[in-house]
C-alpha cells in the first residue's frame, strides 16, 4: 500500500466522521499534497491506528503462504481421539470394578495417566470437526446431524445393553434387589461415557455463531439468531450441576437418564468458546480491512492460518490445564482430608492433561484434505469396537465379582 493510499484512507475516514460526501478526485489529490507537505499534522493516535492496520494487513494479505503445513490431518486426530475414548471405558471397567470388588483394578499414578489420556477425546474430535468445516469438506449441517443421531443412539444403545445384559445377568445369578439397585445407582452417578452429548452441544453452538442465515433472521435480528447458542451451553451447565449434586450425595441419578447428560468438565466448554470466538474476531479483522467474503473463504485454506489456529488452540490448551491444577491443587490443599475428593466431585484436574495435546496440535494441519473413502467409516467402526470390548470387559468383571462372592 503506496503512502497516496494511506493518505486517501485517512481522509476518508475523517469525512465519513464529518459528514463530507461526493468529494471530487481533485480535491482529494489537493488534500493528500497538503499531508505530503505536512506529515506532522496527523495525531499520535492516527498514526497509531495506520501502524496496527498495517501490522494486520501484512498478516492477513500476503502473496505467498508459508510453507510448514502440519502432517497430520483429522483422520489422525479422530484416530487418536477414538483411542482417548477406549480409554475412558477402561475408566469405566475400573469404576465398575471399585463398586464391586475390595479395590478397583488399577489405581495410584497409572489411573492418573489414563485420566489424562481421557481428557484428550472432546478436545480432538471438536479440532477434527472444525478442520473439516474450515476445509470445506463437510458441511456445519451434516455434522450437527451425525453427532444427534450418535449422541441419541449411543444413550440407546447403554440403555439397552445395561436393562437387557447387565441388570438381567445380576438377576439370573440370584443377587438380592437391594444389590442390584446399588450397582444401578452406583453405575448412575459415576458413568460418564457418552461424550457425544458434548460434541453435539459443541457443534450446535459453533453453528449459532459462525452461520448466517440466508432468508431469516437478516439485518439486526441476527442477534437472536446468535443468542441460540446460549442454550446449549445452558444445557451443559445444568448436566454439570446436576453430577455435581450427585457427587456431594444430595441425590441418586437413574442410570437410564444419566447416558443423555453431558460429560466434560467446563474447562472444554471454556476451550471451544474461546475458539469459535477466536474463528469470529478472526473473520470480522479480514473483512473489516477490506477484505471479502470469497477472499476469506480462501485465507482460511492458507498454511499460514491453520499454523495460527494450532498456534492459539495450543497456548489455550496449556492456559487452561494450569488453572485446572491450580484449582485442583487450592482445593486439596485447603479441602483437608477430603481435599481431593471434593476436587474430583467438582470435576477439577481433568482438563489438566490438556497440555498433553500441544505436540499432537502443533504437528497438525486443518488445511490437509482427503478424498472420500471407506477409512472413515473404518475408523468409526474401529471406535466402536473398542468401545464394545469395554463394556465385555465391564460385564466380564461383573460375572468374575459376583461368582466369587457367591
């Protein structure tokens, strides 16, 4: 941008303050001749604000991208999270086993680890899905649909696994109803294994904020349309509440209602907040400094803006685990004996692991595309799988526990 430019961009400014429409080229020429001659007349603030916008422009209008691209894409990021999956419902496996057995199967650093290892599975399929709604290659819509049907049928499918499997095994090994009810009421309030229910809630609030409508909600009703969003985020904070409660005993959660309640702390909800908002300011900037909408279309295909977003996401990601610990750490410290406990009632300490996923971000890449193929649908089928052997394994450990108490 020639200094003319800056010049005829200043002017222009102070006369759409003032009121000054219609100048002619002349006139304006005159008054870029007076600034040439007398550059000391803009004010401090002025030449502030043509420095930053220079700053931005230069960072948002470049001829060549850079050329570091991340090698992994979102099929690895879902595969990774898929596994972080697997490993909640060994979680699960251990919980199940702590109501039944004198200890659970593993507990000390190795539970520790897989807690943190857990925490990485909303964080990167939401990544995931957003990489592909920045690439283009799914559209908002679909997704908001495939994580409705997964989040329903997964709730179905526990529901019916527990009530047709589990509670029919406790009664035909001849387990009294007062034992069954406990393992019901236990398995309730700590089964916390439908993260689909986060990734639904997450998406639907990514699409109140990021998509305009194109016959509805126009002009300053848009508002309304964007004030949507707040209700999945209510809903979550209401299913925080209520686990919350449950933890501290007030009340039992019946297992057939927990699957439809969401699961992750409110440090993620705090993550991908600051992500779709980061994503909105981001879009707003380009356009603000002349940029259009197709022109944004393709800035958000650069290298140079999927290495900014792994940039953010990452230092959000280690933000958020500090002031997790420290948290976790003020209220063990100054909770007593029962620090601990009333950290993990409260959910404290499980977004702590969060850091975890800076290595796996910074070597990732939404721009990186992949033809339509079966390795998808594998990788979900893969999920699954695993996920099924968790709960043969939960239902595997019921059998071993009771057959020997008996």
């Amino acid at each position: 941008m020639t200094d003319e430019t800056k010049d005829l961009e200043i002017i222009d400014e102070k006369h759409e303050a003032n009121g000054i429409e219609n100048e002619t080229l002349e006139e304006a020429k005159k008054e870029v001749e007076e600034i040439e001659a007398n550059p000391n007349q803009l004010s401090k603030k002025e030449k502030k604000k043509l420095k930053r916008e220079e700053k931005l422009k230069k960072k948002f209008f470049f001829e060549q991208d850079i050329k570091y691209r991340g090698p992994l894409s979102y099929r690895y990021l879902r595969v990774i999270a898929w596994a972080s999956i697997a490993i909640t419902q060994a979680l699960t496996v251990n919980n199940v086993s702590g109501l039944l057995l004198e200890k659970p199967l593993f507990s000390g650093a190795f539970e520790v680890v897989l807690m943190l290892l857990s925490a990485l599975s909303v964080p990167l399929f939401i990544i995931a899905t957003f990489s592909t709604i920045l690439n283009r290659s799914k559209p908002i819509k679909n997704v908001i649909i495939f994580y409705l049907a997964a989040y329903l049928g997964f709730a179905l499918a526990i529901i019916i696994v527990y009530y047709r499997y589990v509670n029919g095994l406790l009664i035909s090994l001849g387990l009294d109803n007062e034992t069954i009810k406990s393992v019901s009421i236990g398995l309730g309030n700590k089964l916390e294994i439908n993260v689909f229910s986060d990734l639904f809630a997450l998406s639907i609030f990514y699409f109140f904020i990021m998509y305009t409508p194109k016959k509805r909600f126009q002009g300053n009703k848009i508002i309304i349309f964007r004030l949507f969003s707040l209700i999945p985020l209510v809903v979550a904070f209401v299913s925080y509440l209520i686990k919350v409660f449950a933890n501290f005993g007030y009340y039992n959660i019946p297992f057939a209602f927990n699957p439809f309640l969401t699961t992750k702390s409110p440090f993620i909800y705090v993550l991908f907040i600051a992500l779709v908002f980061w994503l909105k300011k981001r879009e707003r900037k380009y356009l603000s400094l002349g940029g259009t909408k197709q022109e944004y279309l393709q800035f958000e295909k650069t290298n140079r803006n999927s290495l900014s977003f792994s940039i953010f996401t990452s230092i959000t990601c280690l933000v958020i685990s500090i002031v997790d610990l420290v948290l976790f750490v003020i209220i063990f410290i100054f909770g007593g004996e029962l620090g601990e406990t009333y950290a993990t009632m409260l959910q404290f300490g499980e977004c702590s692991g969060l850091f975890i996923a800076i290595p796996i971000l910074m070597l990732f890449s939404y721009s990186r595309r992949h033809k339509a193929s079966s390795t998808d649908i594998i990788i979900v089928l893969s999920g699954i799988g695993m996920i099924a052997f968790a709960y043969i394994e939960t239902i595997y450990e019921i059998i071993i526990a009771v057959t020997q108490g008996s």
